[in-house]
C-alpha cells in the first residue's frame, strides 16, 4: 500500500510538473479550424485582449478538416487549443484525436450559419434551384435519360431563362466544413431530382451526386474567402459559395443568389425558410484548461451574452444566435468541460 501510495504521489508530481511546462511554453491561445468560424473567433480574440490587456489569441484560418488535423495531432504546447469548424465533427476524426491522446473534448455550438451563394451587387438578380446548382457545378449530369460528363458552359445551356454567361463559380476546397456542407445540402438534394441518378446504385450515387467538376467552371478557391469577394467584384458574371457571414459583411459588394426563391437573411435562416443552413462550432481541448493561461477565460468570453447573445457582437458579424434555453446549456456545458461522448 505505501508503494502504490508512493507511485501515485509521483504520477501526481509528474503531472504537475507536465502541466507546469505546458503552461510556461505558451503564453498565447492557439485557434485553428474553420474559414466561416474564423471571423467570429477573431472577434473574440480581440475583444479578449482589449478586456484583459494581455496578448490575443493566435488564430488561423486553416479550414474545418484541416483544423481538426492539427488539433487531433496530439496534447501540449505545440498543438492548438480550439479548432472551429462549419460542421459536426466526424467518427473518423473523433477515433483520430483519441488515438493521438485528445481524448477529453468539449463541442461547442456557437449558433447557425447560412451557406450562401453571391455574386457582385452589380450583377442582375438571380434565383437558382438545387436542380439547376446540381447541373452547373456537378462533374457528371443526367441529360435524356443517360449519366454522362456535364456537358454545361454557358447558365442558358441549362435554362434559357438563365443568363447567356459562362459558369463560372468559385467554391471551397475538399478540406472545407462549407465544402462539406455545400454538397450534403445542395448537390445531394439537387440530384435526387433526377430519375435515372436515383436508379442508381448507392455508391454509384454518392459518386454522381458528389463530385464537383473540374474542367473549369468549378474553381478551388482555398480557405481565404476574402479572396472569392475580390473575384466577384472584379467580375460580375461570377458566383462564389462561401458562409452567409461574408456575405453580410459585404453587402456594399455584394448580393445573395436566391435559392429555390428565397435568399439568405437572419429571419429566413432561423425560419428554415431558407434551406441552405449549417450549425456552427468550436471544439475545446480540455487537457488544455486550467494550464494555457486565460484559456478559461477565453472560452467564458466566447459564450457569453455579450458575445453570441442576439444583440452581442458576433450577431452583429452575422452569426445566427441559439435561442436563450440553447444558450444557457451551451454555458453550462463549457463551464462543466463537458467531455463529448456520442462516439462512445
């Protein structure tokens, strides 16, 4: 009894001792993940530094999968604290995380988010159906009856009422929560309007229904979506698909694309009206807590009222806030640490 009495006040000192260099290593909270969380984050990151005088969290906009990449990569000070993402997190990078040690993990709902197509506010009015985003963007179409590669260049060659344009639509990479999300709310609903796509097998499927082209009109334009407003301003014959926080951020430069006739706005993203909406997330590493300093305090900040509450500044940004119950168990769960566990 003494010996394990002995080891255990060793493991103890070890771990303090552990806890002690992680937090001397690392002054600053490192943020990661998702380009749509990215400017909500920062807000906080900001206003945190002006309350508390010390020095603003480092964060990154390095897309949701990558985020979760480097926040599963393993605990102390050379991995990020929080990573954003646009998207649930998934089993498979859940099993990563705890294969590398990030095993105790808080999902944070911060509010919602509409997926949005724009173009320059100098661009003619347009409204689009899933069907007809599915035709644009997808690599292969149905066309009399028969799957073969999409054979659209110009809007018109789907729909005469279109405009007579070249498609040309700048979008997420794979590594992206949008990109994700784009294809799970729009390209599968848009091509299960289409028989012989639906007569397929449930791989063969996924395949059509997935696979954006790539033959030119589709174009990866990386994390930075500040650089997809610039392209559609230069140009108004082009779209660009990016988080509806953007959108509202340039609203001198920009104009929502209607989906299936409604367009994107607080009212109609809360509504469900507009059926193009997304959860918007933070995922806490709680080995983290109580040793990278103001870590907790960050994370108090992050979900306060004055934060995400409806009239607090990240609604301001365009964030779609919880409702108040929604809220409050947010708040109890970040004060609580609560571990997430639906994998288990």
């Amino acid at each position: 009894m003494k010996h394990a009495a002995r080891s255990g006040a060793a493991l103890a000192i070890l771990a303090a001792t552990a806890a002690g260099a992680l937090a001397q290593s690392r002054d600053q909270i490192r943020i990661v993940g998702s380009s749509t969380v990215f400017p909500y984050t920062q807000a906080v990151a900001e206003q945190f530094a002006g309350m508390t005088g010390g020095p603003a969290p480092v964060v990154e906009s390095t897309g949701t999968g990558g985020g979760m990449k480097i926040f599963c990569g393993g605990v102390g000070p050379q991995f990020p604290d929080i990573t954003g993402a646009s998207r649930a997190i998934k089993a498979s990078e859940y099993e990563a995380c705890v294969a590398k040690g990030v095993d105790n993990v808080t999902e944070v709902l911060l509010g919602y988010d509409g997926l949005s197509i724009a173009h320059s506010i100098n661009s003619p009015d347009m409204d689009l159906s899933k069907a007809r985003i599915f035709q644009a963007l997808a690599s292969e179409v149905e066309v009399d009856g028969r799957i073969v590669p999409n054979p659209f260049r110009k809007w018109s060659d789907i729909d005469a009422s279109l405009p007579d344009s070249a498609i040309q639509v700048f979008g997420p990479p794979p590594t992206s929560g949008t990109r994700d999300a784009f294809v799970e709310l729009v390209m599968h609903e848009g091509c299960a309007t289409f028989p012989a796509i639906e007569a397929l097998d449930e791989s063969r499927e996924a395949e059509v229904c997935e696979r954006m082209r790539q033959d030119g009109p589709f174009i990866e334009a990386g994390e930075n979506d500040n650089l997809i407003v610039q392209r559609l301003e230069s140009d108004p014959t082009t779209l660009g698909i990016f988080g509806y926080s953007f959108l509202y951020e340039n609203t001198d430069k920009l104009k929502a694309v209607a989906v299936d006739g409604v367009a994107p706005n607080a009212e109609t993203i809360v509504s469900g009206a507009y059926a193009v909406s997304r959860p918007l997330y933070i995922y806490v590493k709680n080995a983290h807590r109580g040793v990278i300093p103001g870590l907790d305090e960050f994370l108090t900040e992050y979900v306060s009222e004055e934060s995400f509450g409806p009239d607090g500044y990240l609604p301001e940004r365009g964030l779609i806030p919880l409702s108040d119950a929604g809220r409050e168990e947010v708040r109890a769960s970040v004060a609580a640490g609560t571990r997430l566990d639906r994998f288990n």
